[in-house]
C-alpha cells in the first residue's frame, strides 16, 4: 500500500509540475515566432552606391544602413498605401517604388508621385525611361525628365522586364511567352513559334554573355541566347509545385532562383538547393533576389529578408524599425 501511495503520489507531482510548465512552453513558443510574423513580407530589394539597401514591403519602404533601420509608409511620407510592390534605382540615385496605382520617386528628401491608372507589379530602371509592368495588363514607360507616360498593350501580362545591353527589353508574361521590344517593333516568342516550353513565365534576367534567362510557373527555367532555346528543371528537378519568382546572376556566372520552395542556385551543370527540406534555409516563396558588392547575396522572402554570404544565413528583420 505503501509503494502504491508513493506512487500515486509521485505521479499526482509530474502532473502538477506539467500543468505548470505548459503555460510557460505555450508563451515561450509564442513568442519564438512572434518575431516571424510580424516580419514584413519583401517583395523587392535595390541596393544604392552607399549600399545601403531599400526593401519593398507590405509595410512600406524599408531602408537599411547595415545598422539602422529607417520605415517609409502611408502615415509618415507620401506613400498612398503601404503595400510596396517593387524597387529599382536609377543613375541618378533616385529611388524609384511601385504602390498602389502610382510610381513614387524618392531623392532622398522629397517624394514625387506618378499616377499610372493601373497598380504597378514590376518597375526597372534605364537611363531616363522607367519600365512598369502592371496588373491591368499593359507596360508603361514613363520619361523621367518631361513625365511623359506612353502605354503598350502589345505588353499584355508582363510580370517582369529586364534590358539588355542593346536597350532591348524583355517582358517575361503570364500566358503570351516572352516579349522583346527594341523601341519600335514587338516580338513575340510562344510554344507555338519557337521551342519555349511554356508560355506562363514568372521572371527573367540577363548574363554577362547576354543570354536571357526566363523563370516558369511550373517551375523550370528557359535560357534563349538570341537563337536557339534551352530548359533546365530547376533545383534539378527535385521540387514538385514550383514557382520561380526571381533570377539573379552573380559575378561568376551562378545563376541564382528565387522560388516558391526556396532557393536553388545553378552554376552551369550543379544545382544546390535551399530549402526547408533538407535544413538550409528557413523562408518559402522567396520573392526577389539582390547581390551586394561584397558578393552577398540578399532574399525578399514573407518573414523578413535573409543575407546570404556562402557560408551562413544572416535574418535581417525590420520588426523593431
């Protein structure tokens, strides 16, 4: 009887001890991620020659010194709202942010807005001409010395645009291939009129030996170097139900995809993967991809933006900005 009532005792204790550690374990889980979620969601990432970086949130325009955090948003700039699509910056150092149906132009002091009748998705910077792609489905460029605005709507569904050297511009589209336009003529490339695999394109970026790279929606990637085109599996075919957001090229040629999985990065023949999946990189969907001039390479993702140095993952979170 004895042994049992000890027993009893015992385990009327561990229950006790339990019931007051679960409170304790329910906070401090809590609070683990509350860090996480609050993170802004970043959608874009320029870096300026003082490289300090500019992020494009849904919480507003991040700035970020290596140090300091500075925010931008509707309540203390001009910003009509604080969901921030994409960044670019251009010669000048202007900083450039697509929000709401405007364009933004931040010189630092003073924020000048452009109405352009449609919510901007994608911006990119050339000599005096921004490059806007949009949900309404037509490309805008806006003169950025008279304000001219000119629509294109041979730019139907352009997600991204990248320029080439020759002042080309590609517009990888949501449904209609991809679309070159050299300032007076538009080419279409399709599954039907070329070997392109799929016409639902996401991103695109161009190498230093100009080929011109082209995320998918069904996770693969195109590369087109002005004659023939060739498609890679993307994270070499391991991810299922991917999505390739963003591509960046760094300075040894690595081809970088951002991708709703995680990161996978090509250097020619091998592919690395950065996934939750085998424990090397925390984010899913990762929204945009920027390279420092230290070689860093800098992930949007919806928990805050990650530096990437080769070695180890740093979590830059603007919770307390």
């Amino acid at each position: 009887m004895k042994n049992n009532s000890f027993t009893c005792f015992s385990l009327q204790l561990c229950w006790l001890f339990l019931c007051a550690c679960l409170p304790l374990a329910s906070k401090a889980q809590t609070e683990s991620w509350v860090n996480y979620y609050h993170a802004p969601t970043v959608n874009g990432i320029a870096i300026d020659v003082n490289g300090t970086k500019w992020l494009a949130t849904d919480r507003g325009v991040y700035k970020y010194d290596g140090t300091n955090w500075a925010n931008y948003n509707s309540s203390n700039s001009s910003l009509v709202s604080n969901d921030v699509r994409s960044v670019t910056i251009d010669a000048q150092g202007n900083k450039w942010f697509a929000n709401d149906y405007y364009v933004f132009k931040f010189d630092g002091t003073l924020w000048t807005r452009y109405y352009i009748g449609a919510t901007p998705i994608f911006i990119a910077a050339e000599q005096n001409n921004l490059w806007v792609c949009s949900d309404y489905g037509s490309v805008y460029s806006i003169n950025t010395i008279t304000f001219a605005l000119m629509e294109y709507s041979q730019g139907t569904s352009a997600r991204q645009v990248a320029i080439d050297a020759q002042g080309n511009k590609w517009f990888a589209t949501n449904g209609y291939g991809v679309r070159k336009f050299d300032g007076t003529t538009w080419t279409n490339y399709t599954t039907s009129n070329s070997t392109l695999s799929n016409n639902y394109l996401t991103s695109v970026a161009i190498d230093a030996q100009g080929n011109k790279w082209f995320g998918m929606s069904n996770g693969s990637a195109a590369r087109f170097n002005g004659v023939n085109w060739a498609t890679y599996p993307v994270s070499g075919g391991q991810w299922s139900n991917n999505s390739v957001n963003a591509i960046t090229i760094d300075a040894q040629g690595n081809k970088w995809f951002g991708c709703s999985v995680g990161i996978a990065k090509f250097d020619g023949t091998n592919w690395t993967n950065y996934y939750r999946g085998n424990g090397t990189f925390a984010a899913t969907d990762v929204k945009s991809i920027t390279i420092d001039a230290q070689g860093n390479k800098w992930f949007g993702t919806p928990i805050g933006v990650y530096k990437f140095d080769e070695t180890s993952w740093t979590n830059h979170n603007p919770t307390e900005a």
